[in-house]
C-alpha cells in the first residue's frame, strides 16, 4: 500500500487533491483499474500530470486515497442508523445494514471498479476500526443489553458478511442480484437474531 506523495497543508491544495480524486473516479469507473491511467486522471482533472504526481506517486496511491474517501463516505451513511436502530425490529435492521451497503456500490460505479485494485481488500486498520464501533453502537442501541466487547464481535462478523457480499454481487449477473440481496438478508437476520435473542436470554438468566 502506498500512501499519497504528499499531504496539502492548505485549502487550494486540498480542493486540488480532491478535483484529482472525483476525475480518478470517474476514469476508473469509466475504463476499469487496470485500463485507466495517470495520464487519463490528469487530463480528466484538467491538470498537469506534474500536478498530480505531486500528491500521488503512482496509480496504485490513487486507487488508495480514493477507496479510503468511499469508506467514509459509506461510514457517513452507516451512522445514522444509530439514531433509528432502537425504533426498527432485528429484521429490518439487518436488511438495512444489507440496503445501505448496495445502494452506496449501485451509485458508485468506481467503488466497484476498485474492486480490482490491488489495495481495495483491505483499508486502513483506523477506517475498519470506525466501522466496527460504528456497527456496534448500531447493534447497542438497538439491543441495550448486549455488551460492549460482544457487540464488537458480532459487529466484526456483520462487516466480514457484507464485505465478502459486495464482491460476490458484483459477479452477479443483474438476474442473480436480486436473488442474492434476499439470501445475505435472510443470513444476516438469523445472525443477529440469534445473537439478540442469546443476549436476552442471558440478561433473564441473571436477574432470576
């Protein structure tokens, strides 16, 4: 993994490392990862390849920088859930879960060309992290009793199901999609149907 060349220290060149991040995008999803080129991301982005070199030292650190952008932007949308996770029953949390994950890839086109990078199976420790605790505090006010270390544990197996599912629905054929998205939610709700239910068993257990 290789990181950005260089970190803007001031505005102008932050907005420049993102005019370089939005024409990334769009020539990856237009041309696939191992088509699209420096020189086509330059051009795209209306800057000088010198420019762009300047932030990114390769393909591959653009393909970085930009997979991590798309996390935070899927953890943006993930975090409201929290706020309506204690009004939604398990089931329709975990199709929840499952939505927000494929309508983020289905208007992304780029997120899904990435998938062919050589980074893009694993981001940074401190992003998969920030999933983590963002599922688990999902999973804690939607299940008040279920404790901390165990909601991070099943929070871990959640993202590993839904991160192993997006590869698995690119590969699908547009007829095997929809089938699939039914299938992850059926496995996903039983998952954390019976890890709720343990819970409240557990909780009763004790106060008896």
């Amino acid at each position: 993994m290789v990181a950005p060349r260089r970190t803007p220290s001031q505005r102008r060149g932050e907005q420049r490392v993102e005019d370089l991040l939005n024409a990334a995008a769009e020539v990856i999803a237009e041309s696939g990862y191992e088509a699209a080129t420096m020189s086509a991301i330059a051009e795209r982005a209306k800057a000088s390849i010198g420019s762009l070199y300047q932030f990114f030292p390769n393909k591959n650190s653009v393909a970085h920088a930009l997979t991590l952008r798309y996390c935070r932007q899927l953890l943006d949308r993930l975090t409201p859930l929290v706020q309506e996770a204690p009004d939604l029953g398990i089931e329709s949390l975990s199709d929840r879960l499952v939505d927000i994950a494929i309508t983020f890839m289905e208007s992304h086109a780029g997120f899904i060309a990435l998938f062919d990078a050589p980074i893009n199976r694993r981001s940074d420790r401190a992003i998969r992290d920030d999933y983590r605790k963002c599922v688990a505090d999902i999973l804690m006010a939607h299940s008040p009793n279920l404790a901390r270390e165990n909601a991070l544990l099943v929070a871990a197996i959640s993202l590993e199901v839904l991160c192993s599912s997006c590869e698995t629905y690119i590969d699908s054929t547009a007829n095997e999609r929809a089938l699939f998205v039914n299938e992850v939610k059926t496995l996903l709700r039983l998952y954390l149907a019976n890890r709720v239910r343990q819970t409240h068993r557990t909780q009763r257990s004790r106060n008896i």
